[in-house]
C-alpha cells in the first residue's frame, strides 16, 4: 500500500497563515506587514490578481512568506496555470527560512512528485520540520509515514489522537486514525472511522479502497468488492477525483494502481471492470460507530 497524504485542509489555511506570521518573528517594516495582511486578505477573498501581484512584489525582495503564498497560489492554479515546479521552488525557498506551513508543503510536494523527484526520505524530514513547529497537517502525515512502513505505529496512534482532537471532522485525518487502527487488528473500530472518511472524502481512491480493506478483515466480500470497484472506477472518472485524490494517482501511477485494485478484486473471485454508474457506498456506513 501506498502512503495516503494530503494537502492543507482549507479549513486550516486561515491557523497556518497566522504560524507564518508568528514563525517569521516581527515585521521589519510597517509596510511589509501591510502588504502581506494585504495579500493574505486577497487571497482569502479570492481576488488572485492583486494576491499575487503582492505576493510577487514581496518574495522578488525575498520575503519568506510571500513565497510561500505564491507557492499556495502556484499549487493550485490561481492568478495563473498551475505550476507544480513553480510552486515547489517558492516552498522550498519559504521552508528553508522556517515558514512552518511551506515544510509541510514541501514534504507533500516530495511525497507524491510534485514539481520534484519522488523523495519519500526528504518528505518525511519535511514533515518532521513542520510537526515540531505545530502543523497539525504536518502532524497527519508523519504519523500516516510511519503507519504505512509499519513503524512507531502506537506512537503515530497517539499523534492521530491528538490530531482529531484538534480537527475532528477532517476525513483526512479520520481516514489516517482508521489506517492506525486497522495496522493495529482493530478492525471493527477502524471500519467506521474508515466510513466516515471515505463517507466525506468520495474521490480519493485510497481512502475508498482502505475502507474496502477493513470490510474484507471483517469478513464482509461483497461489500469490500464494491468499495474497491469504487476505487477502480476512480482512476478512470478524473474529474471526480479530489485534489488530494488526484495527487495520489500521480505518486503511486496509474497503472500501477488500477494493476493493484485488479489484484485485490481477483483475490476476492471479482473480475474488475469499469462501471456504468457511480457505485454508491455501503449501507454499514450509515450505522453508528463502534466507540
């Protein structure tokens, strides 16, 4: 299995903006500490041109932050194409002077060979950086590496605690929390961590074929079969794909995965083939969880 990551969770770019802000120390200049309130207010309100009018004024005087912002805006195609080389140089460039949310980046950027080489070793140190200065996504990611090469996997359980705490809702972390526990033999609590996960997050391949997974510890065929054949079907419906989704296609390949859902639906006596419509999920996912 391959590593699940994710990027930043919109809810939580408004807490990482502000760890910039506190990561960077005091402005040198009042006008700098404007312009930067003023880009972060454009690009929060969407206003892309004038966001990255600011954002470029500042790092061509090589402002930290600003390169982080223009790394967000590049990443995700706003006030321009999408960049993924572009966007990687500016969170290179912001992780390097300590922007806390730019290392996380930079660590996502790695992990899935976005604008860089496939790196999972410099991924992980990435992570690391920006989980000692508080990324609680940053904090998802470390824990999920160690998960999924079978390492510190009580450790990474008890950081996934403390994530959802923070964010309990988030069907990233939910599905990390659900993969801890299904490392782990607990597959009755993992199943409705994992349903809730992949309940919210419909178009990531992943999530949708580690719920299958668990349904297949649980001794559930039929329905660990239509949440892979939800996974396959995936890999070929790219504009249901999230972006994170979209990026884990892009890390693992898409060969190589549609070959591993086949292997998965051939071990269960399934023969894999696309789908004419969406295959709807389980009704043990409306069940309440198991606490």
């Amino acid at each position: 299995m391959s590593p699940v990551r994710w990027r930043i969770p919109v809810g939580l770019m408004a807490a990482l903006l502000l760890a910039c802000l506190l990561a960077v120390g005091p402005a040198t200049a009042d006008s700098r500490e404007d312009q930067l309130g003023e880009a972060w207010a454009a690009y929060d309100a969407g206003d892309d041109a004038t966001a990255r009018a600011l954002f470029e004024s500042l790092a061509n005087e090589g402002d930290a932050e600003a390169n982080y912002g223009l790394g967000l805006m590049d990443s995700a195609g706003r006030g321009a194409p999408r960049d993924e080389a572009a966007a990687a140089e500016h969170f290179s460039t912001a992780a390097n002077a300590g922007i806390a949310g730019a290392q996380d980046a930079l660590g996502y950027a790695y992990d899935f060979g976005l604008g860089l080489p496939l790196n999972h070793d410099l991924a992980e140190y990435w992570y690391q950086r920006a989980t000692d200065a508080g990324v609680v996504n940053a904090k998802n990611n470390l824990a999920y590496s160690w998960i999924d090469s079978g390492r510190n996997i009580d450790q990474a359980l008890a950081m996934l605690q403390d994530v959802l705490s923070a964010v309990p809702n988030e069907p990233a972390y939910l599905d990390s929390y659900g993969w801890a526990l299904y490392q782990l033999r607990r597959y009755p609590e993992a199943l409705h961590y994992l349903c809730d996960a992949a309940m919210h997050d419909p178009g990531h391949p992943e999530v949708q074929a580690h719920l299958g997974d668990a349904f297949w510890q649980m001794g559930q065929t039929s329905q660990a079969v239509q949440q892979w054949q939800r996974a396959l079907d995936l890999a070929d419906r790219p504009d249901e794909l999230s972006d994170s989704g979209a990026d884990f296609l892009n890390g693992f390949g898409l060969k190589a995965w549609k070959n591993d859902l086949i292997g998965r639906l051939m071990r269960a006596g399934n023969r894999a083939g696309p789908s004419e419509d969406a295959v709807p999920l389980p009704t043990a996912c409306n069940e309440p969880p198991i606490s």
